[in-house]
C-alpha cells in the first residue's frame, strides 16, 4: 500500500484499513498506518450522535477543524445530521429523486421559455447558459466550497462549511449525501431567482434556470 510504484493509499484508505484489518503482514505497513492514524482525532465528533448539535455546542480551532474534516472515515451506517428524524431525513437524498424533482420543473420552465423567444434566440441563451452554468458551479465549488485559507475562525462558520460541504470529505462513502438536498438547493436557488427575473425577464429566466436545475 505504501509503494508509489504501484498506488499512493489516501489517509482515507489506511483509516479504513485500521477498521477491517485482521493483523499486519509487514512491520513497515504497521509503522505506516500507525503514522497516518494518528491524525485522525476520535474526540472530533462522536459518530453515534448527531453531528451538527456536536458542531455547534464545540469550540475548534479552524486549523484543527480544517485537518480533522479533511481525514475522510469509512462508517458501516449512516450518520446522523439531526436529532430530529424529520430534519435528518431532509439531509439524505437519493440519486433519483434528483431527476424525479428537476426534470419536470426543467422541462416546463423550458416550454414558458419557447413560447416568447423565437427558436434561435432560445438555443443561443440556452448555448450560453450551458456554459455560463457550468463556470458558475465550478465558482462556486472551487473557491466558496473550498474556501478554507479565508475561512473566519469562528463556529458558526465552521459549522457552515461543514453543513454545505464539509461532510462530503468527512464521510464521502454515504451515498444519500452525494448531492445537494432539493429542500437546500430551493433556497439557495431563491436569491439568483429574483435576481435573474428581475434583471433579464421571465423567458431568458426561464431559459437559464431550466439549466441550472
């Protein structure tokens, strides 16, 4: 596992190796493992109860916060987000409710957009939506998602970022956490709507927003 030759294991991977392993084969794999685990704290958040009351009653140092997020575990349940089973639920999505919700949305906001723009007009906002949209998530993923240098060292921000992206790199393997929450991307989506509806009218919106969900 640790030859470069071959494949550079993820501290993820030596953490999940600490999990299912049986014993070591090798001294030298025992000293790696040792070295890498010992960077994972057990005493930053206690996966048995719900994680973000613990991140809100909790006083980390961002720099400490920012190296434990980052050291992804391997859990053989789901987390819990919430006390509360109703707020939790809303957390978890899975893949085909994304298709579910949007589409129809998508595909009618598309057909208010034909019915005042004529057919090139229609394809040129939607080319330049396509691309548009795109550079906007990658924005938005690369420098506020990750933006952990600028980051305020405070625990409301923490919790912030842990909430919105945080836990992806905590627990990456929970497969109703691999996309954003429809509930969440509704609001999130509210400000850009009245924005864009206000400024450009309701067809190039609309146009745009059948993308962008």
């Amino acid at each position: 596992m640790e030859m470069p030759e071959f494949h550079v294991h993820s501290s993820a991977a030596y953490n999940m190796l600490e999990q299912f392993r049986i014993g070591f084969s090798l001294e030298v794999q025992s000293r790696v493992v040792k070295k890498v685990l010992a960077k994972a704290d057990p005493n930053f958040l206690d996966f048995d109860k719900p994680l973000i009351p613990q991140m809100i009653s909790k006083s980390f140092d961002k720099k400490y916060y920012l190296e434990q997020v980052h050291i992804a575990r391997h859990l053989s349940r789901q987390a819990q987000l919430f006390g509360s089973p109703f707020w939790d639920r809303l957390t978890k999505t899975s893949w085909w409710v994304i298709p579910f919700i949007w589409f129809p949305i998508s595909f009618y906001l598309a057909s208010v957009a034909c019915e005042s723009l004529s057919r090139s007009a229609f394809v040129g906002i939607w080319v330049f939506g396509l691309f548009g949209w795109t550079l906007v998530e990658y924005v938005f993923h690369r420098f506020i998602f990750h933006i952990d240098g600028k980051l305020p060292n405070h625990q409301a921000a923490l919790t912030l970022h842990f909430l919105l992206h945080g836990i992806h790199h905590l627990i990456p393997m929970d497969h109703d956490r691999l996309v954003m929450p429809p509930v969440l991307m509704a609001l999130l989506c509210f400000g850009p709507w009245v924005l864009i509806n206000g400024l450009l009218g309701m067809a190039i919106f609309a146009v745009l927003y059948s993308l962008e969900l």
